[in-house]
C-alpha cells in the first residue's frame, strides 16, 4: 500500500501534507501506528487513509475559499487606489 511502511517492527501509515495546507492543518505529515501484523495493519490502514486524505481535502477547501479570485483582487486594488486619491 501506498502510505503503510514499516518502522521499527511495526506498521505506521504516513501522508504527507502538502506545503500549502501545512498551515491549516497544523501539521507536517499526518501519522498513525497500526499493528505488527502485515495482514491486519493492511486492513486498518484504509479506513486511516481515508480519513487522513478526509482531512486534507477539507483543508483544501478552506485553502481555496480564502484565497481571493481576480476580480475581487482587482476590485479591493482598484478600490485601495480610489481612496488613496480621495485622501490627496
């Protein structure tokens, strides 16, 4: 399996968070031991999986809800300048 390696005698799953998300979630990869058993550790890894990259989708989500699209982008700049002129 992808994220399941053995360490240490035992089975750990691993995901790595992406750079842009480290920040929400808090973390820099997110880890869970499993079982010594390669066939039970197997077995319990994909409900973990699943929750881990559960988690990473929801933090993408919040990721691209703040960041701002072009044209509020422009707006607030265009917006930022009228007022600096109003000042003048």
């Amino acid at each position: 399996m992808k994220y399941v390696h053995f360490q240490r005698g035992r089975y750990v799953v691993r995901v790595t968070v992406p750079l842009e998300l480290r920040g929400i979630i808090g973390k820099r990869e997110l880890v869970a031991p499993l079982d010594a058993d390669k066939r039970s550790a197997q077995r319990a890894a994909l409900c973990i999986i699943n929750g881990f990259l559960a988690t990473i989708d929801d933090a993408h989500a919040k990721f691209a809800a703040t960041r701002p699209t072009i044209t509020s982008a422009a707006k607030a700049h265009y917006q930022q300048r009228s007022d600096l002129c109003r000042m003048v």
